[in-house]
C-alpha cells in the first residue's frame, strides 16, 4: 500500500511529522496504561522520530534553494547533514534504552494492563509500517538521502512494534515478568544497527563517494550512446549528492571539427545524462585527437585506437 504523496519532498517531511507526533501519542498511551520499560523504550524511540521529521523538514527546505552565490552548486548536501545528525540520535537513544533495560532487569514489576497497551502500540506499528514503506519508495525514487533515512527509522520501529506485540502477549502467559526488560534490551540493539547503518550511508554521501559499478555503467552506456562523431571519452568522475548527480569527463574530437560541431555533440551527451539521470550537472572538457588516451569509451573503432577499456 502506497500513500498518495506531495509533490516536493518538503511536503513528505511535514506529513511525516504529523504521523510521528500520531505515533508517539499512542506510544505514550500504551506505555502510561502498562507501565512497560519495553512500551517505555518504545515511546522513547518514537521521541527521536519526532525530532528526526523536524530535522528532516528542514534539511529538505534548505535543499530545496536554488543554488546561490555562496553555494553555486546548490544546497543539497544539507540533506546528508540531516541524515547524520538523525543517526547520532537514533545511536544516543539506543544507550538511554539500554540504561532502561538494565534498570528493568533489577528491579522487574509486572505491566498493569498489557492487552491495552499492546493495542495501542499495534496501531501506531500498522501506522508506521504504511508510512515507513511509502517514505523510504518515495526517498530512492526522488533520490533523497533525508527521506530515505527517515524511512528506514520509520521501519526499524516496525519491526520493533512487531516484537513488542509479540513480547508483550507472551508476558501474562508465561508469568516472566523480566522478558520486558528483554524486550526494551533488543530494542536498544535494533536502534543501534538502524543508527550505524544510517549514519555510515551519510557520512559516504558527504565524501563523495562514487556511485555503484550498476550506476557507472549506466553512465558509460549512455556517452557511448549519444558521442557520435567523437573519438573518446576518459578521465569519467562522478558523484550524486541527494537529487543531483555531478560528472565530468574529458571529450577527444578530431583536431579539425569545428567549435560548433563538438558543442553539438556535447550537448547531445548532455541531454542522454539527464534524460536517464534526472538533475545532472555535466562539465565536459573537449580537447584534440593528439590527446587522446587509448582507454575509457572510444567511438571510433580504428587500428590505432583501441577499443574501450
């Protein structure tokens, strides 16, 4: 199930947002009727999602300016910014669990009402799992690391609703009160994992790191396409930074084709790139046939040129 969405990612943060404070009304009702460390743990989390939307919202409002005389590549970087900060979060948060899951341990007492609890806490976890599965499609259709991010927290707190439901029922039937504390326990290792794995994925956003070997040749693919009556193109780099994806290449013509005729070609490459690729900033260094390379995408099939590398 897919949720009907807003057109900028802006308006996704705001809904998402105004589901978590949904979810964290719940959560807090589940925990204030059971007395749970694990409804508890839970409600803590769902805190951090509430300041993760906020974080979120204004990340995406500020990659949403137009690019400035201070920032002439744009603002999108502030999305990864967003991402970080929501995993230092997550992994602070899965230590305070964790303080409350020892806590519990030595002092365990049992829930008051747990099937109230446990229903409540059920309905927030169905509302998350709609949400979280449509945030984290709309994050990798639009390329957005802020909606991604916040997705895959949304979801984390899925599976963990899920085991609580479980946990929660098994505590009445089994009469051990300290599987509660347990509970909050993994609670606190599936945060942590969610923290890492988010924070990890930022952090290579804001190196720059290169794009997957599927999205290369995706590239690659389309110069080869659309070069024709070049001679090679080499010294391919890239890297996507939320929505936009930067590249530049050097372009090998033949020393006597006019000006005119390589910005053609070049702007025949260029509309391949953001046809396939969405937003793309292309530089394209254009030089003569003596300083070709031999190597990368080579158009031109000739004894003294190889093909490509």
């Amino acid at each position: 199930m897919r949720l009907p969405l807003p057109e900028s990612n802006k308006g996704i943060a705001a809904c998402s947002l105004v589901i978590s404070l949904v979810a964290l009304g719940l959560k807090y009702a589940a925990w204030a009727v059971t007395g749970s460390v694990a409804l508890y743990s839970d409600a803590v989390e769902t805190i951090i999602n509430v300041v993760a939307a906020l974080g979120g919202l204004w990340a995406l409002t500020i990659a949403e300016r137009p690019a400035d005389h201070n920032h002439t590549y744009g603002h999108y970087k502030a999305e990864y910014l967003s991402a970080v900060a929501e995993g230092t979060l997550v992994l602070v948060t899965a230590f305070v669990i964790g303080q409350e899951a020892v806590e519990g341990w030595l002092h365990p007492h049992p829930s008051l009402a747990p099937y109230p609890g446990i229903a409540l806490n059920g309905v927030a976890t169905l509302i998350n799992l709609v949400w979280g599965l449509t945030m984290l499609q709309a994050g990798r259709a639009r390329r957005s690391p802020a909606l991604v991010a916040g997705g895959q927290h949304v979801l984390s707190d899925v599976w963990t609703g899920v085991g609580l439901v479980i946990g929660m029922l098994l505590i009445p039937l089994t009469g051990w009160v300290r599987l509660d504390s347990v509970l909050a326990g993994l609670i606190a290792l599936n945060v942590l994992r969610v923290g890492w794995g988010v924070m990890k994925d930022s952090i290579a956003g804001l190196m720059d790191q290169a794009p997957s070997p599927e999205t290369l040749d995706q590239i690659r693919d389309v110069i080869a396409d659309n070069g024709r009556g070049a001679i090679e193109a080499h010294d391919i780099r890239t890297r996507i930074v939320g929505a936009m994806t930067f590249l530049d290449f050097h372009l090998v013509v033949p020393g006597s084709m006019s000006v005119h005729d390589a910005h053609e070609i070049c702007d025949r490459i260029e509309a391949g790139l953001r046809a396939q690729m969405g937003n793309t900033l292309v530089h394209i260094h254009v030089e003569p046939d003596d300083k070709a390379k031999h190597e990368g995408i080579v158009f031109w099939p000739r004894p003294d040129m190889p093909t490509a590398s």
